[in-house]
C-alpha cells in the first residue's frame, strides 16, 4: 500500500527574515494591516509560518523595477541592436 503524505514546510521568523528581506519589525507591523500571513502556533511559545502561505504572499508583490537592465535595454535599442516596435 502506498502512503502519500501532504508535508506543510514551516519556518521560523528568521528563515522568514531571509526569505523576504523584510525585519522583524516590518513583518509584525505587515500583519497587524493585514499585509502579510500570521503564523501558526507550533508550541506554547513557538510560532512558524507555513511555506504556502509565504508563497502566495510572495506571488502577490509587484516586480522591483530594475533600472540596470532597462538603461541597459535603451542603450542597445538606440544602437539597433534591439527592436522596440513590440514594447
């Protein structure tokens, strides 16, 4: 017989710390306005976040502008080497 099991990963806020690059300080405030998922309680003094609720948190922010690679874009537009008829 074969088992399958759901495996939820959880992690504690500094692995979380990590993942974002947001501070302790930021996450706390984040979920006070209800920008960022509340942990679950693992032990009586233990919280962790779930991997799925920090995925579908990370999956709603909006791309960083990335100024580099845009003026690296126009400059090779301007010097033909890219057409920009699409954009």
């Amino acid at each position: 017989m074969e088992h399958q099991t759901n495996a939820v990963a959880l992690h504690r806020l500094p692995y979380v710390c990590q993942l974002t690059g947001l501070r302790k300080s930021t996450i706390y405030s984040m979920m006070r306005n209800g920008e960022f998922p509340r942990p679950v309680q693992i032990g009586r003094r233990a919280v962790a976040w779930r991997q799925g609720d920090l995925d579908a948190w990370i999956c709603t922010r909006r791309p960083a502008a990335l100024p580099a690679a845009n003026a690296l874009g126009r400059r090779l537009a301007r010097n033909g080497a890219v057409s920009t008829e699409n954009q």
